[in-house]
C-alpha cells in the first residue's frame, strides 16, 4: 500500500532523515521503533505532507503522492492522529470530530459519527462537551476517532500511549487492533516498544534518521540490540 524510497528531510539546513526507505502493505500493522530524536515523527509528517522532504519518493497504491498537499493525501486515504493529540480545545467533542470529516460528504458525517461512537463510548456521553476538558485518554480516543472520520485506509499513529495510564493504553492499543480488523492499514509510532511489537505485524528500527533494523517483529523482539536498547532486557 504504501512505499517510500529513500527518503532525505532537512530543517534548514540539518539534515534528520537520511535515505529513509520502508514498505507497509495492505492490511498490516507496522511499528516505527526508535529513541527521542531518531526522526520518527519526522517521518511521519513528510508521509502525511505536513513537512516537505529534500528528496526521495512516496508511492501510495502505486502512485507517487509526494507532489500532494496534505489535503489531497487526505482525500487519498492516509490520516494522521499526531503526537500529543492536538485537539481544538474549545470546540465540542462532536464538532473535533466533524472537522475529521471535511474533505467528505456532509451527509456521511451523522453514521461515521455514530461509528466512532460506538468504538468509544466515553466520547458519545460527552459529545457536547469542550474538547479541552476531556482527561488525556479521552482525548487520544477524540483525535483517532477525528482522523477515523476521514475513512482512511491508512492510518499514522504517533504516540497513542503517550502519558496514558496503563488501563488506558491496553484500550487504545485493543482498539488499534480492532481498527486492522476493519480493514485499516497502520503505521505505528509508540514508546512502548514492548506493547508496539506485541501488536505489530512486523518493524523497522530508526537511529539517527536512518533505519538500522527492520523484520518481522517477534524477530526484532528477540534481537539482543533491540532488547538492550528499547526492551531493558
């Protein structure tokens, strides 16, 4: 589904992604595995269009999308729930989630509202409620039910666990489980590596803008660097 070929990011003139290359296919679930600063959000954000690459290629469906703003990509079919769910605080909980929807059709708003709903409940009991004072996990479940709104076919997850408590991540991780079930694709950023793999179908690893390792992933959680490094075994 999706392929990127060498891939070169720079801020400025600090280069952070250096020939990044990675497959995703259809229906699977893929972890980005890497330390803070390693050039996994960054990845993330030239994927979703958000920041412009130096070079390389993204083919989406075997179409090159790279040349797409990141509203085209939208319409295309990748949706991004970013790092520290970036909510609209003010707005109701419906509304964060009708503006998931604006690149379709008004009249599919209502069902896909009610999908995501049904997915999390303690979104549909505050659905009139500023999105700004939900609890953390509320809010993660409101920004990946507003990328779901868009009906992706794939999804970039960034940090879903992020400050969640434990309870919290298990249901966010189950659901990012019943999300492929439904036919959604996904690429998973997550700093709970243990928790990333258990879930993820395979892996790559990233260090230093540049990726080190990539496998399946009960390979990558038996390899000895990976368990040194991100496992603590």
């Amino acid at each position: 589904m999706l392929k990127i070929e060498d891939i070169v990011c720079r801020y400025g003139r600090i280069e952070v992604l250096h020939g990044v290359s990675l497959e995703i296919g259809a229906g699977e679930i893929v972890s980005l595995v890497g330390s803070n600063g390693a050039g996994k959000t960054t990845l993330m954000r030239v994927i979703s269009g958000i920041l412009p690459m130096a070079s390389g290629r993204i083919l989406f469906d075997d179409q090159e999308i790279e040349g797409l703003p990141a509203h085209l990509r939208v319409a295309r079919g990748i949706a991004q729930v970013p790092e520290a769910r970036q909510v609209f605080a003010p707005l109701s909980v419906d509304d964060n989630l009708r503006l998931g929807a604006f690149r379709r059709r008004a009249a599919d708003a209502p069902h896909d509202i009610d999908r995501v709903y049904t997915l999390f409940p303690a979104l549909a009991e505050r659905r009139t409620q500023a999105a700004g004072n939900l609890s953390g996990g509320q809010q993660q479940m409101l920004a990946m039910g507003r990328a779901l709104m868009s009906n992706p076919r794939l999804l970039l997850l960034d940090e879903p666990s992020m400050g969640l408590a434990p309870v919290l991540v298990d249901q966010i991780l189950d659901t990012v489980v019943s999300l492929r079930k439904d036919g959604v694709t996904i690429l998973l950023v997550e700093q709970n590596v243990n928790a990333a793999l258990a879930i993820a179908d395979r892996a790559y690893v990233l260090e230093t803008g540049r990726i080190v390792l990539s496998g399946s992933s009960a390979t990558l959680a038996n390899d000895p660097r990976v368990r040194e490094a991100y496992l603590g075994l």
